[in-house]
C-alpha cells in the first residue's frame, strides 16, 4: 500500500458524542490522495465522500487497495469467481485513471457509518468477521447523530486536514446500498453542500423489505439452497431489526407484524409503521422544497436486485419526475452478475460511471487557491 497517499485515519466524531448505543465516538476514515497531491502546495482538490453499505465498516470500503481487495472479497470468491473482479475499481486503477486523464485529480474519502454492534445471529461474513450493524446514516435519538457525523464532521475533518476546494462545487456524494441511501438523504437535507450525488442500488425506503424473500445468488452456489435461504433471512432480519432500533426503538414495528397464508404482512402497529415511513426518501422529499436544488444527481439499480431495490427506485424516480427535478436514472440488467450477486456487483461495476459522472469536466479542477487553474 502506498503509505502516502492511501491512508486510514482515525478522529474524533463530536455528533456521535453520548450516542445512546455507546458506539465509538473516535471514527475510521479512509482517505486516497491523488497522484501530484505532494508535489505543489498550491493545488487544492475536489472530494468525492463515498458512503459504504450495511456491514461495513472500516475494514471494508468500497473502493480498496489490491492488498485490501483480497480482505474485502475472500479466496472462496475470488477463486471460483475470479473474472468478475477484474471491473472492480481499484485504488491503483484510479492512479492509472488520473495519471492517464480519464478522470481529473480528485480526493477520495470514505467515512465509517457502522454502529459497531453485532448482528443479531451473530452470523459471520465470508471473511469469517461477525457483521455489524449499520447506521442508515440518520439521526436518532436511539442510535445517534450519524446524518450530522457524515454531513458535518466528515466534511470539515477532511477539509480541514487536506487541500480542498471546500465548498459546494467540488464536494461530490456517493454510496451503494445504505450508502446509497445516505448519499440521497445528503442531496435531500443538504443540497447547498455538494455539486453532484451518485446513488447506486439505493435503498429507499425500509418498509420495502418487510415481504421479502432475500437469497444471495452466490450463496446458493457455495452452499445450497436451504442454507443459502436461512443465511439470507438471517442477513435480512437483521437490517429490519436495525430498522426498528433506530426509527421506532420506543414502539418496535416487528412483534407487531401479523402475516397471512402466505408470509405477507397484513396487520401492523400504525404508529411503529408511522415511525418507519418518516424514514422513507419518497415523504422526506416532499417535505424539503429546496431537495436537489442545483446538484447533479444520478441512480440507477439492477432490474434483478435482490433486495428488490429496482422497484421503489423507480416509485422515487417518479417522484422527483413530478417535482421537476432533473436528474439520471437507469435499470439495467446485468446477466453477468446475475448467477453472483446483481446487488453487489451491481454497485461495484458502477463505481467508476459515478465517478466520472460527479466530476465530469462542466468545473475545472484542480485549482490554485487564487481560483486559477494548474
């Protein structure tokens, strides 16, 4: 790893200061600094901010090392599913990609967003670690101030640390998943602070997944369908039992759910389902006038996702449609991924179109603190 530029640090968090769950105020943030970064004082940078998906934590970020490419995917998937890796996005593939023009000299920061706490099976990940619950990057007063951490701490740590250009056109905000969640949550309550937000296989709404029948493709091919079918239940319970403590942890939703015949959820507690729905990206537009105002925003999903996510992007996509608000979206089928992971794969194929689609060259950057360009 280069020591230089490719750097996990850690600092201190002060929204998530007396959070309710005592989860960790000092937070990992991994930073990629271009190539050129040391050689001038003068230029100061863009800052794409990249939240992770549900858990992750400092360990695995989305874009990593080759070195830390082997932690994220394990021998047992790198191995038998070697060749779909080859469009992951690498932190030495983007050095090749600035170096060659492809993609302007840019700052890379990827926050932690766990809660730092087990899930509840205490299953374990194909990294044999037990997966933590994540923060749904929202302000709680069950789970703590995460939206704040991400949109307040993150931003000014890095931009105090580093050379930035510190202001609306040259922040960018991206996720997958959860993350992607956030990164829309960040382009509804603060659009004043970034240019441009990427979204990839977003969530949008946690009631969504209370039908749902989740099974990851490649579980099945490593370890059959019934465990592949209890493993993704397990996964599952988990994230909607997130969901209970962090929106309505007072008045839980699930020991409330009455289902019918056939699983689907017939009867519930009105005001735990209340709880849940202000969560929802859908209501939180409609009750922020200035969403979006002057940000590029694009996201998209796999047709097949397996989290379902293609459906309610496309309810938003409506949404913003009806608002007027501009803005990129796109389904797409992946048949490739479909046998793996369309949601995992999904969201790492699309990195790099996101990437280039928040810092496409309508700004010039780098720039010289007198405004001019290097």
């Amino acid at each position: 790893m280069n020591v230089q530029r490719y750097r996990m640090e850690t600092f201190e968090a002060q929204s998530l200061a007396g959070n309710p769950l005592g989860s960790p105020v000092r937070r990992g943030i991994h930073i990629y600094l271009p190539p050129g970064y040391f050689d001038t004082e003068k230029a100061h940078y863009p800052v794409v901010y990249f939240l992770h998906g549900y858990g992750a934590d400092n360990d695995n970020p989305v874009v990593n090392s080759r070195k830390g490419l082997k932690h994220s995917y394990p021998l047992v998937l790198r191995v038998p599913f070697r060749k779909y890796f080859t469009r992951v996005i690498t932190l030495e593939r983007l050095d090749r990609l600035i170096l060659s023009g492809e993609l302007p000299p840019f700052i890379l920061a990827q926050p932690d967003g766990s809660l730092h706490l087990p899930n509840i099976y205490h299953a374990k990940g194909l990294d044999g670690k037990v997966g933590t619950k994540g923060s749904l990057y929202t302000d709680s007063p069950f789970s703590g101030n995460y939206a704040t951490y991400v949109f307040e701490d993150v931003l000014g740590y890095v931009e105090e640390r580093y050379r930035t250009i510190g202001e609306k056109s040259g922040r960018y905000l991206m996720g997958g998943s959860m993350g992607g969640y956030g990164a829309l949550l960040g382009g509804i309550l603060h659009p004043d602070r970034f240019r441009a937000v990427a979204a990839l296989s977003p969530s949008i709404c946690c009631l969504d997944l209370l039908d749902l029948k989740f099974v990851v493709p490649f579980n099945r091919i490593l370890f059959g369908e019934a465990r592949a079918e209890e493993m993704g239940g397990e996964e599952l319970g988990d994230i909607m039992d997130t969901c209970d403590l962090v929106f309505s942890k007072d008045r839980p939703l699930l020991p409330t759910i009455e289902r019918d015949e056939k699983g689907r959820a017939v009867r519930m507690d009105d005001q735990a389902r209340e709880n849940w729905a202000r969560s929802d990206l859908g209501y939180l537009l409609d009750r922020h006038p200035h969403a979006f105002g002057e940000v590029r925003l694009q996201f998209n999903c796999a047709q097949s996702d397996e989290f379902g996510f293609a459906g309610p992007g496309r309810r938003f996509h409506a949404q913003l449609e009806n608002r007027g608000i501009e803005h990129s979206f796109e389904i797409y089928s992946e048949q490739k991924a479909e046998r793996i992971s369309p949601h995992i794969l999904g969201i790492a194929w699309h990195v790099l179109p996101a990437l280039k689609f928040c810092l496409r060259n309508d700004d010039v950057y780098p720039v010289s603190k007198a405004g001019s360009t290097i």
